[in-house]
C-alpha cells in the first residue's frame, strides 16, 4: 500500500514527479529545473516510496512510466494546478511601478530582433525594476518551459506548438525577397522567370521556431532548380548577411527583411512567386492564464505588436 502518511513527501517533490513523467528522463528534468541529476534521483526514490511503485522503468536505453504513473498525470496535473490558484488567491493586482518580476520570453532568433527592442523599451518606462529575460527556443521543450514558470511567453510562429496552449494572434507577416543593393540584376529579379533562375539563399525549417517556414521554403523549392540553390542554412540573419556579399537571393519575413535592409547594403522586393502568410501569436499555459503579472505581460505584448503588416 502507499504510504500515504509519509510526511517526506513535499509540494516540490510533486512538481519534480510532473516533470519526471512529462519528460522520462531524469536528465531532462535536472536541466529544466536547474538541479543535479543526484537531487532528482533522490526525489524520485521518496516519490516511489510513497506512491509503493517504482514510476517510470528502464527498457533499454529509454525510461518508461509504468502504468500507474501514467494514470497520475493528468490528476497530478490539476492538483498541481490547484495549488498554484490557492497560493495565489487574493493576489489580483499587479503594479508595474514597484514590481520587480523578471519576464522570460522564449523567441527565436527573428523573435529576439524583432520583439526585444520595443518590449524592453515598454518595460523600462512602466517599471524601473522590472527585467526581461530571452529564452533559448527549443521545440522539444516548448510546453514544458512554459508549464513550469521557466518561461511565461512564447513569441512567433510555432506551427507545432501544442493545442492545449492558450494563443493570441498579434499579426499576419509575408515575405519579401533580398539581394545586395548592386545586384548587376537587382531591376529584373522581381520578374518571375528572372526570379527563378537566379542563384538562392535558402532558409531551411528547423525544430528551434521556423518549422512554420516549411511552407515557404517547399514553396520556393518548388520554383527553382536544384541546381540554383546557392546555400541552405537555418537562420534568416544569417541569410541577410551572405546575401549582402554575394549575387544570391534570399527570401525572408517582412519584418526581417526590412530590418536587415536598413543596417546592411541590401535591397528588398516582393517575392514574384505565390508565398504562404506567416501568422504570429503569443502562446502561454493554462497554469498562468489569471496571473495579474502575467496577464499585464500579455497585454503589453498585445499592444505593442497586435496589428495586422
């Protein structure tokens, strides 16, 4: 039988059993809550002492939860969630004036230019002790950064990002293509045919914030010969640059675009084939809907980038 009166059993050893499941990995986890391994080992020892099942077993090179544990997450899930509304009961104002909450926001690179200067600006004005943070995006953890605190917001375009996330949409972007301002054929690029056999830069999607880029780079694939492809890399930065330098294309969000063309030698046109709208929203989990801090975070946001391009 459990042993349900053992009194070692703690409200942080619960959110660690969370994480544990959601990840099956105890390496994971440490890293996510920012631990060791040995502190997460010894949690879990309490945690299979208490429930009298060992949780999650080793079948092979992978940890699996066994079916008892299975079955405690989604319960453990709204528990957990409960306690969190009771330790916040009462708290229903946030004054920015005096606050000194620190913000993460998990962005990816075209997120960190194009969001951070004007919300670090916003929280500056509203707060003196306010502070902001950029996450590192990475897929794999997106939910789970946002369910543990790790991360409030997540800005951008996130064609995987789980269905069980709150989301606002902000506003539709469309792509526009670059090449260096001497281009010897800057003046016909914008012609399709011109377009189409010209040397690209190509933007491949990744699983760190451009799996929505898919569309656009199976788009301009679809377009071009293989054999006109100049480069393939994952970042649009990084793109504008070699762009610059050489006779390559490079096709790029609005909002990169347009940035890019004003620190570097680089001129934009409309892209002269058929390019799918890229829609930005900000995501955050159901735990922190009714905070007053983070609601006030989300309405910044809103106000600072909700429009349409």
């Amino acid at each position: 039988m459990p042993n349900w009166n053992d009194e070692n059993i703690q409200l942080r050893d619960l959110r660690i059993l969370q994480i544990i499941l959601n990840e099956g990995s105890l390496t994971r986890a440490a890293t996510l809550l920012d631990t060791t391994q040995p502190t997460i080992s010894k949690a879990l020892t309490r945690l299979r002492s208490h429930f009298d099942d060992p949780l999650l077993v080793r079948d092979g090179q992978r940890m699996r939860l066994t079916s008892k544990a299975s079955s405690m997450q989604e319960p453990l899930r709204e528990w957990l969630r409960g306690a969190d509304n009771l330790r916040d009961h009462g708290a229903d104002k946030f004054d920015p004036a005096s606050s000194d909450r620190k913000f993460h926001l998990l962005l990816s690179d075209v997120g960190m230019m194009h969001f951070l200067p004007a919300l670090t600006a916003h929280l500056a004005a509203a707060g003196p002790k306010l502070r902001l943070q950029a996450v590192p995006l990475d897929a794999h953890d997106f939910e789970t950064r946002l369910a543990t605190g790790e991360a409030d917001l997540a800005l951008g375009t996130y064609a995987r990002a789980p269905r069980n996330l709150r989301r606002q949409q902000l506003y539709t972007d469309n792509y526009l293509s670059v090449v260096r301002r001497d281009h010897p054929d800057r003046q016909k690029l914008a012609r399709r045919t011109a377009f189409c056999t010209a040397r690209h830069i190509v933007v491949t999607a990744s699983d760190t914030g451009h799996t929505a880029h898919q569309m656009a780079q199976d788009a301009i694939e679809a377009a071009i010969a293989p054999e006109r492809v100049l480069l393939r890399l994952p970042s649009f930065i990084a793109a504008s640059l070699v762009a610059a330098e050489t006779d390559g294309i490079a096709t790029l969000p609005d909002v990169v675009a347009t940035s890019m063309a004003r620190h570097l030698p680089l001129a934009t046109f409309r892209t002269p084939i058929a390019m799918p709208p890229i829609s930005v929203a900000q995501y955050w989990h159901e735990r922190y809907h009714r905070d007053p801090a983070h609601r006030w975070l989300r309405q910044a946001c809103f106000k600072l980038f909700g429009r349409s391009r």
